[in-house]
C-alpha cells in the first residue's frame, strides 16, 4: 500500500492556467506538508498543517493555496500558473506537529511543467 | 551566511572506499538534525536522524558538532547503490524552523 500518494504524476500546462493537485496518506499521520524542489534542486517547504489546521505558511505567492478536507488530504491549488512555478512538487507527512518534527514521508512527487 | 549549507559535488568515489561529507548550519538553537537521501527523480526518504552522541547504522555513521555548528556522515565499504544525494536537514531555530541542505550528489564508481 502507497504510504503517501499524489496525483497527477505529471502535470503540463499552460501559463495563466489553474490547477490542483492532491495529496492523501494513509499512515494516520497528523501532519502533512508541501514541498517546491525546484530545477537546482533545492527543495523549500511552502506549507504544513496539522489536523487540518496551518501552521506553517512560508512565503508563497498567494496563488497558492492549500487546502486540507481531512487530516489525510492535503490538496494545493495554483491559480494564474507562472513559467517559474514549474518545478517537482513533494507531499510528505509526519506523525509529530509543529515545527519540529520526526521522519518526514514523502510522496512520489508531481512533475509540474509551465509552458 | 545560508541557514543550511552543503558541498553540492559530485563527489566521485571509487567502490569500497569511505567517504564522508559535512552539513554547515548556522542557527545556534537548532535542535533536530537528519540525513536524507534523494535518487535521481525520485523523493527524499529518511536515511538517520542525528543524536548528539553520534550514531551508526551499519556502515553509515552519522555525527553532531554543535560547537561547530555541522553535521557529518560517513559511509564505510561505499556501494554502486549509494550513488544519491545526500540532503541534510535542520529542524528548530531557523526562520523556516525546518530546512533542507541542497544536498550533496555522490558517485559511487565500480
């Protein structure tokens, strides 16, 4: 069974355009987390939350907005796409709160391209 | 000074030999320290969290120099399957409270 799961894997798009992906664990885990990695590699937490609720909001462009229906589900929606958002976007999950945290679990990753 | 800092390499090691590599970080009153290791196109996953005493998992060992303000980690023996990047993690602190290191790309060559 998929631990942390997201969809799409791949995600190709035009600038100007919306869209969301999603992110579901089933470790029972009661933080949950996106990541940006972007072409160099660097990979930066945008957000957290736990049981539903944000705790951690870096700084992000507000066309980015997370939104978690359940502390299984952590979905990040992108609103007026920009050709620097194209990067891999990472889930994770960890079964401690706040800001310091035990073992993170990654998801898979999506591969967002804006062209 | 960056928060987290790591030689991005490659480091290119021949099979078998030890290689080791370091994680500056600049915020006195971090508190958590980990390893990840990420493979081409794929996710971090966890390789050792950091104790103050050190600690070692087979042939990786991994240290703490907080008057330094760096983590190590050395592998022994190196294997072709641990070509990766090596990401270290810093948790506590920092503005973030938790960064990753942009990683170290090591090569392991039969």
């Amino acid at each position: 069974d998929t631990a942390v799961s997201q969809t799409p894997k791949y995600l190709v798009t035009q600038m100007g355009n919306d869209k969301s992906i999603k992110c579901e664990q089933n470790l029972g885990h009661d933080t949950m987390y996106w990541y940006k990695q972007d072409s160099k590699k660097f990979l930066k937490i945008m957000f957290s939350y736990n049981n539903k609720e944000l705790i951690i909001n870096e700084t992000v462009p507000n066309r980015f907005s997370p939104k978690s229906p359940d502390k299984a589900h952590l979905n990040l929606h992108i609103n007026s796409l920009e050709l620097g958002d194209s990067a891999v976007y990472f889930c994770a999950s960890s079964p401690t709160s706040g800001m310091y945290t035990d073992t993170q679990y990654f998801g898979p990753g999506t591969r967002l391209t804006v062209l | 000074r960056k928060e987290v800092e790591q030689d991005p390499g490659p480091f290119n090691v021949p099979e078998g030999a030890t290689v080791a590599f370091n994680c500056t970080y600049s915020n006195s009153a971090s508190q958590s320290f980990f390893w990840y290791r990420q493979d081409c196109r794929k996710e971090p996953k966890l390789l050792m969290s950091v104790y103050s005493s050190g600690n070692e998992d087979g042939r990786f060992t991994a240290q703490l120099n907080r008057a330094s303000q760096y983590i190590s980690l050395l592998i022994r023996d190196s294997k072709l399957s641990d070509s990766a990047t090596y990401l270290c993690v810093v948790i506590g602190g920092g503005a973030d409270g938790l960064t990753f290191g942009k990683g170290t790309h090591l090569i392991i060559q039969p």
